[in-house]
C-alpha cells in the first residue's frame, strides 16, 4: 500500500513536466508573436518553470519518505 501512496506522489511530478512543456511552448509561440518582449516573457517562463519544479522535487521527497517506511 506504501509503494502505490509513493507511485501517486510522483503523479505529481509527471503533471510538473506535462504544465512546465505546456508553458514552454506558449513562450515559444509568444516570443513568435512578439519578439521585442521575449525578455519579459522569458523572466515569467523562468518564474513558472522554477515554481513547477518545486512542485516535481516535494513529491519526489513524499516519495522517497514514503518508500524509506516500507
């Protein structure tokens, strides 16, 4: 029952990476958009990415709690 709490965890970080592509992508196409503000957008991308990432690492964390309890 631990290893699928742990597995459920870690659902987490996959919804990470699928939001911090999803992101990167809608920078893309904004710098396409409009390049002279392709600093700012990069500042905000960075910013969310950074956020996502916190995300992915404290599940990855539970997990490893959880997994060290079995």
């Amino acid at each position: 029952m631990i290893a699928i709490g742990a597995g459920m965890a870690m659902l987490t970080a996959v919804a990470a990476g699928l939001g911090m592509g999803l992101a990167t992508a809608k920078a893309v196409e904004a710098v396409a958009r409009q390049p002279e503000a392709s600093g700012k957008i990069n500042a905000i991308l960075l910013m969310g990415c950074a956020l996502a990432e916190s995300t992915a690492i404290y599940a990855f964390v539970v997990a490893l709690i959880l997994a060290a309890k079995a």
